[in-house]
C-alpha cells in the first residue's frame, strides 16, 4: 500500500515536498520504488521524482519525503504515479 500526501510549504520554497508512505503487508523485509508527479491546477505534470524506501520492515508503515525543485513556486499536488516492490 502506498500513499502520497503534500507538505507545507517551507519558508524559502526552493522545494515542494510529499510525504510517501508505504506499508509493507508481507512477511519480509522489502525494497519499494515509488515515482511521485507533481502536478499543477491543470493536470500538467510539473516534475516526476523516484522515491526509494530500503527494508521497509514487515506489517510495517515507513514515511520517506519526495522533493521537487522544478515544482517550487507553483501550487502543485503530489499523486504516485507507479510503485514497485522489489
């Protein structure tokens, strides 16, 4: 399971930043690939960022944060575009 949720805007808002989270429902440790859109008011994709979570632990839920620079200054909303277990 994998979700994506936009965060505040940081003071300088050099970057636009996404909490990913992911939520490993096996019994093993995984490595998970997620790709994050941040898209403008339009639907237009602004920029793609791939977010990498390492032994995300079992029946456990792990955060990582996507980062755009190419999206700082517009408001945007982050979506998972693909996500991948390994």
């Amino acid at each position: 399971d994998v979700s994506v949720t936009g965060l505040p805007l940081s003071g300088s808002e050099e970057v636009r930043s996404a909490r990913v989270r992911v939520t490993n429902p096996t019994d093993e440790a995984a490595f998970y690939a997620v790709k994050v859109e941040f898209v403008d008011a339009e639907d237009k994709v602004l920029d793609t960022v791939v977010v990498g979570v390492e032994d995300a632990p079992p029946d456990r839920t792990v955060d990582a944060q996507a980062n755009s620079r190419k999206a700082a200054g517009v408001k945007t909303f982050p979506r998972v575009a693909q996500a991948e277990r390994g």
